[in-house]
C-alpha cells in the first residue's frame, strides 16, 4: 500500500481508466493487480493505492509501471 502524487489532477474515473487500459488493474482470475481505494482525494492529485502480486518483484514492476500510466511525481 501507498500514496503518490500526479503530476496534474485526474478525477476518479479517469485515473481507474488508465491501469485498466495498461491491464495494470486488479484482475481475480489473476490474482494480483492494483486497486485504486475509492476515495476520491480532494486535490486530484494524491492517490492511495494497493499492489496485489505474486513475489516482491511484480509489487516493483507493476508500481514502476503504474508511476508511468498515472504520471506520478518523481516517475
């Protein structure tokens, strides 16, 4: 679990669009994925989120790839 910044502000709608258009999303038949909690943060910029994953290296690989699709600060 985490919480980076976007570079610039997203709604909640958008910012699920983006994982799931990478199929970075959560997916059960996989059993790992991220999920993006459901609270939307007032700035649009500070998202809480979790990384489901097999072993400590997909955790990195799918947090490096979702810092790309959501445009975190700092990469």
């Amino acid at each position: 679990m985490a919480k980076r910044w976007t570079r610039s502000p997203l709604d909640f709608e958008g910012a699920l669009a983006r994982p799931r258009a990478s199929h970075l999303a959560f997916d059960p038949d996989r059993g790992e994925g991220v999920v993006l909690y459901a609270d939307f943060p007032v700035d649009g910029r500070s998202w809480p989120y979790a990384v489901i994953a097999r072993s400590a290296g997909d955790v990195e690989e799918q947090e490096t790839a979702l810092a790309e699709v959501l445009e975190f600060e700092g990469g």
